[in-house]
C-alpha cells in the first residue's frame, strides 16, 4: 500500500548490455536523487536480466517512453530478457548513446545515460541501483525545463500499481 500511496510516478525502460546483447525492462520505482552532480536511483530486482547486464557493463540508459508505447511497456514487462531478445521481438529501435556502451530506445521522449555508482549496502539491502547521469535529452516541445501535460502530443506514463497505467493530463496550478 505505501508504494501505491506514493506513486505514480513515471514508468521508465532501462536498457543495458549482457555479453554484448541489449537488454531492456520497465521499471517503476526510479527516483532523481542529487541534482548536482545529477544522479538517480532504480529499484531493480537481482534477477532480472537487466540487473545481471547493468552489473556487468557497469552502464544503463533510462529511457523514458511516451503514451503511445503502453502496450509495449506493458509487454516489456511480462517477459524476460534473458529468454528473448525484446527489441527484435517488440520491434523496438536501438541506438548508439552519447556517452555509454548500453543502448538507447529510438523512440524514448527522454534519455538518461547512466555510469553505475556501485553502492554494495544499496544493491545488497534494496537492489538500488545509482546511476550518475553523464547525458540527458529529452524531446523537444514535450519538455522545456519541465514535462508539459498541458500541449498536445507525448505524454509520459505514470504507474499505478500492478498493470494500471495513467497519463498526466494537465496543469492544475500556475
């Protein structure tokens, strides 16, 4: 209950490589936690592929897809990246980052490219996983120094729980 009273917040895809093979998963507790130097925190599961591919390329991109992927964000989820390779199976488009060897989502409205700050009581206790964020864009019109629900176009998915997704619709105060 207390993780559902304190979301939603954006549901992100975060990519990263395992012997040279892309990985990506969502994940919806992520968190900025310093501004400068800019850093953020996700809650990953050691399990998951992705967890196995950040830890051995010492990088991840945190990817942040818009409302027209929640199907895909939704099917990203229910599948595992170590049994099939969910950019060719979602038709999903890799590029090259600016600055670290994972890949990152062609049609993500926002990026962060991450180097992994290893934290062993973080990783160990939680399964946090910091990220000092080396580069960042972000869709032009769809964020100018904030996300605009208010414009027309992209919008960034909140997670509410289990498989209930929202879109933020719009600015309540000036």
């Amino acid at each position: 209950m207390a993780y559902r009273l304190l979301s939603p917040g954006p549901v992100v895809l975060v990519s990263s490589l395992f012997d040279k093979r892309a990985a990506i998963t969502p994940i919806a507790w992520n968190m900025p936690v310093s501004d400068d130097p800019p850093m953020v925190a996700l809650e990953i599961w050691d399990k998951h592929f992705v967890y196995k591919a950040i830890m051995q390329t010492k990088d991840f991109v945190v990817n942040i897809p818009s409302t027209e992927m929640a199907d895909t964000v939704r099917k990203l989820g229910g599948v595992s990246g170590a049994k099939v390779d969910k950019f060719s199976e979602y038709g999903l488009t890799k590029e090259k980052s600016e600055k670290v060897k994972s890949p990152r989502l062609g049609s993500a409205i926002g990026i962060l490219e991450c180097k992994l700050r290893e934290d062993e009581r973080m990783l160990k206790e939680y399964n946090i996983v910091l990220g000092d964020v080396v580069y960042a864009e972000a869709e032009e019109g769809v964020f100018i120094d904030r996300w605009h629900p208010e414009k027309d176009g992209p919008k960034i998915i909140n997670h509410l729980g289990g498989r209930v997704f929202s879109v933020p619709s719009g600015r309540i105060l000036e």
